[in-house]
C-alpha cells in the first residue's frame, strides 16, 4: 500500500512525507529512458531543494519526486503538483553535484502523466502550456498577449495578474498583432508528426 502524510517544515511550507510501499520497479526505468537522465546518480543530498526558486509551491522537493520514481510510486509521482510546479529554469542541475537533468525528468514524467490519464494535479498549468504551443503552431512563434487572453478565456480567471498585464502593455511587452514565421510548412509538419505520436 502507498501512504502520503503531511509535514510541516521549519518555514512553515508543506510537504509530503514519502512512505514506501510495493511499487512498480520498471517505471524508474521507463523514466529514464524518456529522460535520457540517470536517476540512480542522485544521492538525495537536497542541493537541487536548496536552491530551487518554487519549492515552496511544490508537495515533494525535486529530490523527492526521484525518489517516488526510484521506488516505482508510479501514481504518486505522476499526481503530484511538483512535476507541474516546474518551470525547467535548471537552477537545481546546476546545483547538483551529479548534474542530474532534472527539467528533462519532469518533462517525461509530465508526459507520462498525460498519456497515462493521470489526474493533473495543477490543470492550469497544463491548460497554459497548451496555449503556448498552440500559438507556436500557429505562428511559428508566442503571440504573448493571444496566450494570456486564451488562457484566462478557459480559465475564467479574468482579473488576477490583470495589473501585470496593463504594465506590459504599456512598456510595450506585449505585441497587439502576431509575428509569424516566413515557412510554416515545416512547423505544420513537426506538430502532424507528434501529434499522429499522440502527444496532445
């Protein structure tokens, strides 16, 4: 049986305690395959937590979501918000003493979960992610200001962070019109591809 409690740590930040159950040993393996990353290379010496920019929106600490994987808690590690939480910004590889790649493992852990139908454990920031590749479809490009309107359309979250939207408007941060790309052919192409891949 799988169990999660919760713990509070010293700055008052929530986390999730992992207690060990039977797990599915191949799925380390799944992941590193995905990943090309080689989890066994991390020791756990909390580094990557050390300097990580959300830990403190995150329900396991980067090290953490490792060790579900090493352990084959496959639901565990595919519903946490952490691997969602993630923006890629490579500050805990960085810090890592063995440079395990730890964008590359949340990005196969955030495929597995779709294709697995995994519950998201932070669907707006999967409904985000899709804006943004359906404007680089579109346009070769992100068409900043079409992201966030489509984006709040589906999440009919209108107001929050409307003041950051206004002052990038006036700094000129936001372009009103699209730029595309001169040959769209290739793009069109690479999103047929990978969607016929079933990637979403």
């Amino acid at each position: 049986m799988m169990h999660r409690k919760k713990r509070s740590d010293g700055k008052n930040q929530s986390l999730e305690t992992i207690v060990a159950g039977n797990g599915d040993m191949g799925f380390v393996r799944e992941v590193a395959k995905r990943s090309g990353t080689d989890l066994s290379a991390c020791f756990h010496c909390r580094c990557c937590a050390g300097g990580c920019p959300f830990i403190e929106a995150m329900d396991y600490a980067p090290h953490g979501v490792i060790r579900l994987a090493q352990l084959g808690m496959r639901d565990e590690v595919l519903q946490s918000a952490t691997i969602w939480t993630c923006v890629g910004c490579h500050t805990c590889s960085i810090a890592c003493p063995m440079a395990v790649d730890m964008a590359a493992v949340m990005d196969a852990l955030r495929q597995i979960a779709i294709e697995s139908d995994a519950a998201i454990a932070e669907p707006d920031v999967l409904d985000f992610h899709r804006e943004v590749l359906r404007s680089i479809e579109r346009y070769g490009r992100t068409h900043k200001l079409e992201i966030m309107m489509r984006y709040k359309v589906k999440t009919r979250d209108w107001f929050t962070d409307m003041d950051v939207g206004l002052r990038m408007l006036a700094k000129r941060k936001l372009d009103l019109m699209p730029s595309r790309v001169r040959n769209t052919k290739d793009l069109k192409r690479m999103f047929r591809e990978n969607a016929e891949g079933g990637t979403p």
